[in-house]
C-alpha cells in the first residue's frame, strides 16, 4: 500500500472547521471536502489494521486506536493512531503514528491528555532518556530518527536523534524545553515522495521503538 503526496496535501487548507467551510464554501463543495477527507481517513485505517495485524502477536497489539477524520465541529489536521498492549490499555506510554501537510511519523509518546484516569508515571518515562544512547544502537537506519519535547508544534523541525546523541549537552537542553513534560521519539518521513510500502516501513519502525515502549511494562 502506497502512501503519495496527495495524502500529505488534503491537511494543506487555511481552516477546518465546518462552520468557516460553510461560509466559504457551496453545500456540493463542502460535502465534496467531506467526501474526500472520508476517503482519505479509510485508506489511514486500512494501513494501521493492516499493520496492526503485521505486527508480532506477542505485542498484542491487533486492535489499535483509530481517531476519527472528525471532532464532530473540525475536519482533523492531521491522522492519529495508537498502538498499545490491551494488558496496559490504560497506560499513559503508547506507540503511535500521525500524518499531517508535513510528515508522516512512527513515534512513542507520552498521552498527557487525561493522564490522571490512565496508568504509569511521567517521570517513569522520561527516564528512557538514559537509555537512547544503548538503544539506538540497535536499531540500523538511525539517521531517520528525530526526538523533540512534546510541546514542540508538530510541523516544527525536530532535532535528527544522531544530533541528539553526538553532543552530551543536548539531554539537559531537552530536559528544559521539555517544561515539565515529555518528548518525543520518531521515524519521520517526510512529503517529499511517495513511499511504496508504507505498511512495512511501519511495521519496522514500531518494531524498532518497540523495546522502549515494553521497557515500561
């Protein structure tokens, strides 16, 4: 399954919510806009249960968390998934992928959203910081790695992980643009040309990000 530059271009408008697509729009017009976010969104939801289904069954992970193309008042700016153990539904940690105007990322994150009614500590997972340097040696294409404080909009440049690791001043750099919060880690790909195989380009990135994620189980 192929993903293409037209994928990345349906997030490129100046406004999503329905009511300013109303003003602006004919009622065919916005049902078209619609119809083609629709189209877009199943095509998303076939990779992920596509991948989901891909991945080993010891992850458990066959029944990821698709966000819907709608809020019921704004078409998405992006598409979102979650990956997660059934065994840790609740757990805050989870491996995910998003796709917006700019990239298309396979990442672990820290849900801070209602974080209070889900399980495992912030600092608990800031703590996988230390432990980047051992795991990056495992993991063979590197270079595609980036690593960002989750506050950092997401259609910011992230910081290339390999920069990340070559200069011991930048866990403390992070650790401050972190405000108290988390990072984030990632394969990043970017709106520059299609990518074929996308379901196996996942697959291998959730593959890779998969010992930090099960480190905290």
């Amino acid at each position: 399954m192929e993903l293409t530059i037209d994928d990345f271009q349906l997030f490129e408008r100046d406004f999503f919510a329905f009511k300013q697509l109303k003003e602006f729009y004919s009622l065919d017009e916005v049902e078209q806009i619609k119809q083609n976010y629709k189209e877009h969104w199943q095509k998303w939801k076939t990779i992920q249960q596509t991948v989901a289904k891909s991945l080993p069954e010891n992850y458990h992970m066959s029944k990821p968390k698709i966000e819907s193309w709608t809020n019921g008042w704004n078409l998405r700016n992006h598409f979102w998934c979650a990956y997660r153990n059934p065994q840790h539904r609740n757990q805050n940690a989870c491996l995910a992928t998003l796709l917006n105007k700019k990239q298309f990322q396979v990442y672990l994150m820290f849900q801070h959203y209602k974080s209070d009614e889900r399980a495992g500590s912030l600092a608990e997972y800031n703590e996988l910081l230390s432990t980047l340097q051992s795991w990056s040696k495992q993991v063979v294409d590197i270079e595609s790695y980036y690593i960002w404080p989750q506050v950092e909009h997401e259609l910011t440049d992230h910081l290339p992980l390999t920069e990340f690791l070559a200069d011991y001043n930048q866990p403390e750099k992070l650790k401050t643009a972190m405000q108290d919060r988390s990072f984030q880690l990632g394969k990043l790909t970017f709106k520059t040309e299609n990518t074929p195989d996308i379901v196996q380009e996942t697959l291998k990135a959730l593959e890779e990000l998969a010992p930090l994620y099960f480190a905290l189980n």
